[in-house]
C-alpha cells in the first residue's frame, strides 16, 4: 500500500471513530433529555466552580441538567435535609454512612459501570454509594524555604526546631497515615489510642516538635506556604485543588523510618438519599463513569483518582496520578473507625499540642 493511499486509510478510520464517539454522546443525550438532576454539595469540600464546570458538561455531552445546591458547612445541608431531599449528594463515604442514620439512603439497582473491585470495598458501593476518588494528606514544600531533603518524618519533625517550620489544620490525619504505615490501628479515641505505645511514640515526635516552637496550627496551611512564611505544611488533598505555584512541590506524606508505604485515602463520591429520582441520578452516573470524566472530576476535586486520567496539568495532579498508579493507596469506607471519630481527635491534638508551644 502506497503512504498516500495509507493516509487516505487513516483519515477515513479516524472520520469513524469521531463519527461513533458524537453518536454515542448524541444517543446519551437523547436518553436523559428532560431529565433533570439535583445536586447538593458541602463547599467546603469541593469548590462551587468545579462543580458547575461538572454540571455543564454534562448537560453538554449527556442532555442532563443538573441543578446544584451548595452549602457553606455540613450544618447547613443537615438543616436543608429536614426539609426536602436531593437525589444526590457530594460527600465521603463516612458522611454517607451518617446520611443513613438520619436520612437513610436509596438503591440504584446493579445496572450502573462500577467494578466488581469497587463494589467488593463496601455494600453500599454500586447500590447507594459511587465513589470516585480519595482525599489525604499531603505535604506541600516551599523550595525556596527549604534546602535540606527530608526522607522520613523522623527527619520532617527534627527540623522543626527553634522557629515555625510545619504547619496542619488537620494533625490527625498525619497521626493517622503514619500509623497506617506502621501497621497499627488507629481509632480516633484519645483514651483507646493512648494505650497504643506506637501512638505514643508518633504523639510524642510531634509534641516535642511544638515544644520546641517548630509547628504552627493554622486554618490556612497552604497559604502560609505559598506566601513564604512557612517552609511546610500537612494538608487535606482537597483543600489544595487547583494547585499550580512553581514554587510549591506537592509530594506524598512522610513516613515513618523503615515502615512499608500505604496511604490510606477517604473514598469521596456520590450518596444516593432515599426517595431519590434514580432515573436522573443513573443517567448521571452512567455518563460520568462512561468515559474521562470520572477521573477529571477527580483531578479537578483534588482527589486520587480511581481511574485512569489524562496528562497531569500541575504538580498536585502530578502527585496524585503518582499515587493512584503506585498501589500503595488504602481506600477507605465507612466502617474506618478513624474517619468517624476525626474531628473529636484533632480537637484534642489542637487543644494539647498548642499548650505545649
């Protein structure tokens, strides 16, 4: 075959290609036209602009119209839940499982494109949860700050002496992957944990660090980086989607000395309420899970991705990428004693650890 006719050939298949992939979308469209979808959202776990771009594309491509609802704060959404109910709400997987004692949940059948792995995590995955990627820590690095190379949190929390070196909002959770690492259960008690002589030991790497003036504990962690005035900070992947500072290196949390590498991640998706219209919600579900947006949706939400995603576009999802093809994440569900008993336990290391600074 002569290369012109090779061309012809070539341009002809990817003329069909295109040709099936606007059929595909086109028939979807079709399905869900008159359709419509609500959405409710805690703000504060995903940013209102990501979640409009998600709606608009999917009314684009899919025919759905998604009409969104965010609140500024869990309490809000608790409050609106007494009055009327979405069909589907953007949350983790442990706020599911809370939505279930207060709201109870709905089930969309088996018909919807979730993996039998997935579905393998949690019953209620595939039937009243979609997850669609996780949130954890990360430590964000300013590099004109910092010079010495830390491998282990060992060698972190010894540089934090003398003067503010790293900073968190959320203390738990670095207590939490690091005894994820160590293979120890962490419960999110301080009475049980307390027992725990490898808690111990981590809780005391750290207290000693705040003693010595080198931890700060701030709602705005990744600020006080990014302006330079502090070298560190430990922050929840969502809290940093968007990322793009060249001056900022995102990278996995630090572990223990000697420890094998596991970071558990919160699985983040969808909640199905009862009496929801899972007609729109499985016409919604199907278009993201059917093509590149579940794990778009995921990168934009700065969480790892479940599935496979396009190019990296800045560092953040260059780590996150990193993590999801690494097999060393954990998913975690809702039966995570540590994810239901979080915000108690970082009031505690709040309250104790500043008392020693």
């Amino acid at each position: 075959m002569n290369r012109r006719r090779l061309r012809r050939v070539l341009i002809l298949a990817v003329a069909a290609a295109l040709c099936l992939a606007m059929a595909v979308i086109s028939s979807a469209a079709e399905k869900n036209s008159g359709l419509r979808l609500t959405l409710w959202y805690d703000e504060g776990e995903c940013s209102p602009a990501v979640m409009e771009n998600l709606a608009a594309l999917c009314q684009r491509e899919a025919g759905l119209r998604i009409e969104l609802q965010g609140f500024p704060d869990e309490a809000a959404m608790g409050l609106a839940f007494e009055e009327k109910r979405p069909d589907l709400v953007y949350c983790s997987a442990s706020r599911a499982d809370g939505f279930e004692k207060c709201a109870r949940l709905g089930a969309a059948g088996d018909a919807l494109p979730l993996s039998e792995g997935l579905r393998a995590l949690s019953p209620e995955i595939g039937q009243s949860f979609f997850p669609i990627g996780g949130r954890l820590p990360l430590l964000l690095v300013n590099t004109a700050l910092v010079t010495q190379t830390h491998d282990t949190l060992e060698s972190l929390l010894a540089a934090a002496d003398g003067s503010a070196f790293l900073a968190s909002d959320d203390w738990a959770e670095l207590l939490y992957t690091a005894m994820c690492a160590e293979g120890a259960p962490m419960a999110g008690d301080p009475a049980e944990d307390t027992n725990n002589k490898t808690f111990r030991r981590l809780y005391n790497q750290l207290a000693e660090a705040a003693f010595r003036g080198g931890l700060v504990i701030t709602e705005q962690p990744a600020d006080y980086v990014r302006q330079g005035l502090i070298p560190c900070a430990v922050v929840r992947s969502t809290s940093i989607a968007g990322l793009a500072d060249r001056d900022v290196y995102v990278r996995p949390l630090l572990l223990p000395a000697g420890t094998e590498p596991q970071y558990p991640a919160e699985l983040m998706g969808f909640a199905l309420p009862e009496d929801a219209d899972t007609s729109a919600a499985a016409g919604f579900l199907s278009w993201l899970y059917g093509g590149k947006a579940v794990g778009e949706a995921a990168l934009a939400m700065g969480l790892v991705p479940l599935w496979e995603t396009p190019q990296a576009a800045t560092g953040l999802d260059t780590a996150l990428i990193g993590l999801s093809r690494s097999g060393l994440v954990r998913w975690c569900v809702s039966d995570t004693a540590f994810f239901r008993n979080r915000e108690r336990c970082e009031r505690w290391l709040d309250e104790t650890l500043s008392m020693l600074r």
